[in-house]
C-alpha cells in the first residue's frame, strides 16, 4: 500500500451536470488512490436486491412512480460511509443533489465525525454536454463508460476493458439530455455557490482525462 499515492483531502463529493465526466473521473481516482467511488444508483440497486427495510421502502415507492425520500437516500449514504473501504477516502457521485440533501448528508457525517474535505465542480458548457450524452456508450458487464466522439472503444461495439457488449441507453436521446440538464440546473446547481461559500468548492475545466486528473490532483494531494 506504501507506493499508493496519499490525499490530504480524501473525503470528496464531485459536482457537475450529466455528461460533465464525473463518473470517468471517479473510476480513475479509484485505481489511483484506492478510494471508494459511492454512487447513490448503485447503493439503491444494492439495497434493493438485498431486500433491506430500506431498500424494500425504496422498491415500493419506485414502483408506485414515487421518488425515494430525501431522509431514506441519506440513510442508505451514510450506511455506506461508514463501510471499511471508505477509511481511506471516498468520492459521493449523484449525492447530493438539492441544498436539502446536502444538510442531510451533513447530519450524517456528523454523526460518523467525519466532513467533507472538497467539492470538485467540473465545468463543461452545455453544447459539449449535450454531444457527449448523445453519443455516451456503456458495458453491459462492467459499466464502462466510452464516447463515440471523445473516448471511442479501440473495437466498434467491444468493451477495451473486459470485452462486454457496448450499448446505448434510452435515456441517452437529445430531448432526454436536454431534460437533464434542465432539472440540474433548477435543483443541483444551487450547490455550487452553497458549497463555494463553505469554502470548500474548485472547478476542474473540461478536458482531456490526462489534464483533468493531473488539475484534481495538484489540489488534493
């Protein structure tokens, strides 16, 4: 673990509109420094399949075309914080979303004596959003995220990481991504001067992955 490289700000949330590259992001930081990468999908999906009380009220509510409570999201988070894997750090992607979600969390972290360290804000204009959501391509085994246009997989259709099948989500039309940037910029975009005034947010401008890693780490490490 000695030749792991450290973070002096380990506990991180990364902010940004769909699209703005966070998930790629997080993956990297993961093999790079060994953190854990807490997606709030995933913790539903998770809790959901274990059939937990709160992930049976989640399925319930979900089914129904109810959205899950604010409180029940922040319990499944905070479960997850206090996990082993995330002693040496974590990165939160998708949570949270609203200024209320951000005090939930607060409260929870709280409880558990930790804080957040910094808040990533990654910056991309919305043209080059709405081309990469557009044009975004997933695994069917391992979730890897490729582009058509900036990160093209080295085989049309082939996975470079574990030879899975590449698809494209629905969800992934034009009408749909601009629906997405419009619901973040009513509800998630307040956070970025919510979190500048804490004194805890720093921008990372779009760009190569190379460039973005290397902006990220000269403000953590």
């Amino acid at each position: 673990m000695s030749d792991i490289p450290e973070l002096r700000r380990k506990n991180l949330i990364f902010l940004g509109a769909p699209g703005a590259g966070k998930g790629t992001i997080a993956k990297e930081m993961v093999a790079k420094y060994h953190i854990a990468h807490i997606s709030t999908g995933d913790i539903l999906r998770g809790e959901v399949a274990a059939q937990t009380p709160a992930g049976k009220q989640a399925e319930a509510l979900m089914k129904s075309g109810q959205l899950v409570p604010d409180e029940l999201v922040a319990g499944m988070v905070r479960r997850r914080i206090a996990e082993p894997d995330c002693r040496r750090g974590f990165i939160l992607d998708g949570f949270p979303r609203t200024i209320r979600q951000a005090e939930l969390l607060e409260d929870a972290l709280r409880e558990l004596e930790l804080n957040i360290d910094a808040v990533v804000f990654f910056e991309v204009d919305d043209e080059t959003l709405l081309r990469r959501l557009t044009a975004r391509m997933n695994c069917r085994k391992c979730d890897a995220i490729y582009n058509k246009i900036s990160r093209p997989p080295k085989q049309e259709g082939v996975c470079d990481i574990c030879g899975g099948e590449l698809f494209q989500r629905p969800d992934d039309s034009l009408e749909t991504a601009k629906s997405r940037l419009k619901v973040f910029y009513g509800q998630t975009a307040p956070l970025v001067d919510y979190y500048r005034k804490n004194g805890l947010l720093f921008a990372v401008a779009a760009d190569t992955i190379p460039a973005m890693m290397k902006r990220i780490a000269e403000e953590l490490e």
